[in-house]
C-alpha cells in the first residue's frame, strides 16, 4: 500500500489502541469474553443481550425487537471520552433499525433516562434524550455520508467535558451541543440501546473510557 494512504485511514478507524497505551486513565469496558460491568436495565430483556464471537451483541437480525431494551454499565462517569466501534445490521423491511449510545444517564426502575449518541438511518449523529427531552439537536453528514458504512462497522467518539458534549462518527465531529440546564444530571451510566420495530442486531466492540 502507498504510504500517502496510511494517514486517512488511521484517522478514520480512531486508532483506539495507541489512545489507551498514551493514556493510562483509559480502560477497557468490555473483557471480550462476558457482560461483567453490564447489566440489562429491564432483566425480562436479558434474552437479547450476549456475546458473541468476542463482540457485544444485541438481537440476532432475525427475531423482531418488541420493545426498546438496553444494556448498561454498573458503574456511572461524568467527564469522559468514550470509544467504540459498533455495527447495526438486519431486515430494514421489518421494520425501524435503530440503536444509541446512552450517556450521563439514570435509572429510575427499569427506565433509562439521559443522553443518547443516536445510530441508525434518519439518525446518524444525532444527540436524543431518551425519555426525558427526546432529539436535542441533529448530526451533521455532509462529510459524514462519504464514510459511513451504515451495515457496516463504523467507529464512535463521545467526548464530554463539564456543559459541552461533542460526537465524532468515524473520525467525523457530527455533533458540538452545550447542555443549559443546571438540572440536568452530569454524570451516569454508559448504556447500548436495541430500538424496537424491526429485526434487528447491533454489535460492539474495542470498548473503551477515558476520564478527563
């Protein structure tokens, strides 16, 4: 391969490992092997989260998603940038294919509330808070839609420090929000959303935190 390449290329994929050797405050989320550090907000959901072949997976693409169903961290961050790369796949006739990163967020029973990194068509990079305000502000694609593999694996960057939340989807900033309400909680778990309506899958992998 011409050298001239290996410079974009490394700049989209997020060269997730070289961060977590600079930065000794990075750790990993995900073992690779089980769900230690995660549970299933609703546990009657349990069913469709696993992992599988060392990746996170929820749904299988093939059996419906009757109802919004999330995994989440036990443990809660408040300024953070957290990395992933993550896949959302299945029968886009079936239905909504949707997923989301949740952040900052809360529990009350088994309801998440809080920040969501969106994913899925009509969504990219859009910042939604779940059960609370609903879309706080859209993505931006106008260099994004030339990267993105929408079946593919992509990566993602939630960076937040104090009121300001910036996303980053394949080394593309979609999103720079600044949270105006003293209020609102800014600190929480980190959570992965399987929307409802379709069969559908997400996967995650190269799982990772840095405090800030």
């Amino acid at each position: 391969m011409c050298k001239k390449y290996l410079i974009p290329i490394f700049a989209i994929l997020g060269t997730l490992g070289c961060t977590a050797q600079r930065n000794s405050s990075t750790v990993s989320l995900f073992d690779g092997t089980t769900l230690k550090g995660w549970e299933v907000v609703n546990k009657d959901n349990s069913k469709y989260w696993s992992v599988v072949d060392s990746v996170i997976t929820g749904g299988d693409g093939i059996i419906n998603i009757p109802t919004n169903t999330y995994l989440r961290t036990t443990e809660s961050y408040g300024d953070f940038e957290f990395r992933a790369l993550f896949r959302l796949t299945g029968d886009h006739e079936t239905g909504l294919m949707n997923s989301g990163i949740q952040y900052r967020s809360i529990l009350e029973g088994n309801t998440i509330i809080g920040y969501q990194a969106d994913i899925g068509k009509g969504y990219w990079g859009d910042i939604y808070d779940e059960h609370r305000r609903a879309k706080l502000i859209g993505g931006d694609l106008s260099t994004l839609r030339h990267l993105l593999k929408e079946d593919g694996w992509n990566s993602y960057i939630i960076r937040c420090k104090g009121n300001k939340h910036e996303l980053y989807i394949n080394g593309v900033k979609t999103t720079e929000y600044d949270e105006k309400d003293p209020e609102i909680p800014s600190k929480g778990v980190i959570g992965i959303q399987l929307h409802s309506g379709g069969n559908a899958k997400i996967e995650f992998k190269h799982i990772t935190i840095t405090k800030l």
